[in-house]
C-alpha cells in the first residue's frame, strides 16, 4: 500500500498545496455563510425594531400630528403619557397585573412539574393515554372554555377578584409537555439512588429533580408571566372592579374614553409593553437555557 512518504516530493508538495486550497475554501464559505446568518438577523432585527420605533415617535407627537405620516416631530410632548397617568389608575393596574402573573407562573410550574415528574418518572397503567389527554389540551384554543369557566367561577363567587384570572391561566398543557421532555432527559440513576437512601416520591422530586430543572422552570415561569401579563379578554370578562383590572384590561378602559386617538394609544402601548422588555433583557440567558435544555426548537 503507497503511503504519502512513498511518493515523490512534488507529489508530496502538490498533495499539501491541494489541502491548503481545500482548506482555504472552506474557510471562505463558513465566513461567508456566517456573515450571510449575521446579515438575516440584523434584517429581522430592523424589522421588528422599526415598528418599535415608530410607536415611540408616535406616542411623542401631539394627537393632532399623529394624522401625518412622517417621522419628524414639530412639537415633542409628553401629553399622551400623562394622559393615562391622570385618567387611569395604572399603579394599581401594574400592581393587579404583578400579583396575577407571578402567581399564575408560580401555579403553572408547581402543577405541571408534577404531573410531568408522574408522567416520566412513574409506572401505571395507561401512563401513554394520560400524556396523549394532555397533548390533546394544547390543540384546545382557550376561547371554548371561556362559557364554563365563567360559569364555575360564578357558582364559587370568585369573579371580579384576582383569583378568577389566576385559576384559569394555572393549567397549562405545553408547560407539562416541556417538562416531560426535560425531566425525560435526567438520568434515572438519580432516582435509583435516592430511593436506595431512602428517599421517597415527594423527596426526589424536591431535592433531586427540580433542583436540575432550573432551567426547565426559568423558561415555564418567564413564558407564563408574559402570557399572563398580556391576556385581555379573560381578565376584561372577569374584572368589574378598576382597582383589580390588569394593564391590558385598564389601558384598553382608558382608551375606550378618550376614542381613537394615536398618540395615546401608542403609549398605552409602550407603558403596557416595558415590564415584558425588562424580564426579557434580565433573564434571556435563563430562556435560551430553557428552551435547550428542553430539546424544543422554534
């Protein structure tokens, strides 16, 4: 068999010539496909930053000016702003809306960690029908169950308080499912061991399993807090009281009195939006940890 010391030395130079050539070229197209990468992010980037942009330079302009669509300001005015801070009372908004996404998250991780620990962890009969019940859960859309909800929550007097938008917003089928897929990526050793110290049901799931699932929660906890604090139509149905309504449902309330008015509008939306764009710059890291150590890809 001839070896690469066998042949002769220009072969020899020309073999390596060709390797380097070879390697040149593939590093040109990895640059080239990365910048290619970079250039479609920055393009996405702009395309969901300019309407950010102008929502910003609209909510800045006096409603008179809103009607001309440029981006030049001839009078910048904050008078939109303090619109809503003198018409709604969007402390206590922020606060409802505070209380009722930190516990609706907090419910949704506590819930569906455990029925997902069951589901991966535990044997019994006709464990493969109960996970397809719960897939089942997520093709339901939430506006079939408005009707009865409202109708149980009635029959226990818990409309119109925070508990009415809490309870509904706690079972969440994906949560299960993405759980599932984490905790089905944990080695079962763990749990072997544990059991051979002693440890029960309620002990591997506390002190041997949710402690490696952070990542897991992060991303259930932060996805559930958005959806919560951007839901309108189940706390706008439930919510009477002003002091209980939620930024969605108050900022919807206040533009209602004052009609259609651009500027206003803008910044209701700006006001509403700003806790969102502070959980995500705070805690990305948490989310794309989540999201990877699930296994899901968007």
């Amino acid at each position: 068999m001839t070896t690469i010391a066998d042949k002769p030395a220009a072969d020899r130079e020309l073999s390596a010539e060709q390797a380097r050539r070879y390697a040149t070229s593939a590093d040109r197209r990895l640059k080239l496909f990365n910048r290619t990468c970079i250039g479609v992010l920055i393009a996405f980037a702009l395309l969901w930053l300019v309407p950010l942009a102008w929502a910003v330079d609209t909510s800045l302009k006096p409603n008179g000016e809103t009607t001309n669509p440029t981006w030049k300001i001839m009078e910048p005015t904050l008078a939109s702003y303090r619109t809503l801070l003198d018409q709604g009372d969007i402390i206590n908004w922020y606060a409802a809306s505070i209380i009722t996404s930190t516990l609706s998250a907090l419910g949704t991780v506590v819930t569906a960690s455990l029925a997902a620990f069951a589901l991966s962890r535990m044997r019994f009969r006709y464990r493969w029908l109960v996970f397809w019940f719960v897939l089942i859960g997520i093709m339901i859309p939430n506006q079939v169950l408005i009707v009865p909800q409202f109708r149980e929550l009635a029959a226990v007097n818990l409309l119109n308080t925070y508990w009415a938008v809490i309870l509904p917003q706690i079972p969440t089928a994906i949560a299960v499912f993405i759980f599932k897929q984490f905790f089905d990526g944990l080695p079962k050793d763990l749990d072997e061991a544990a059991r051979i110290d002693g440890a029960g049901f309620w002990r591997i799931y506390s002190r041997v399993v949710m402690p490696l699932a952070r990542p897991a929660v992060s991303a259930v906890a932060i996805f559930t807090f958005v959806w919560s604090w951007n839901a309108l139509l189940w706390p706008l149905l439930v919510l009477t009281n002003p002091k209980l309504m939620t930024i969605p449902v108050g900022l919807a309330t206040v533009q209602g009195t004052y009609g259609v008015r651009y500027a206003d509008t803008m910044a209701s939306a700006i006001l509403g939006a700003i806790p969102l764009v502070l959980v995500f710059l705070l805690f990305q890291r948490r989310i794309v940890e989540g999201i990877a150590g699930t296994g899901l890809k968007g």
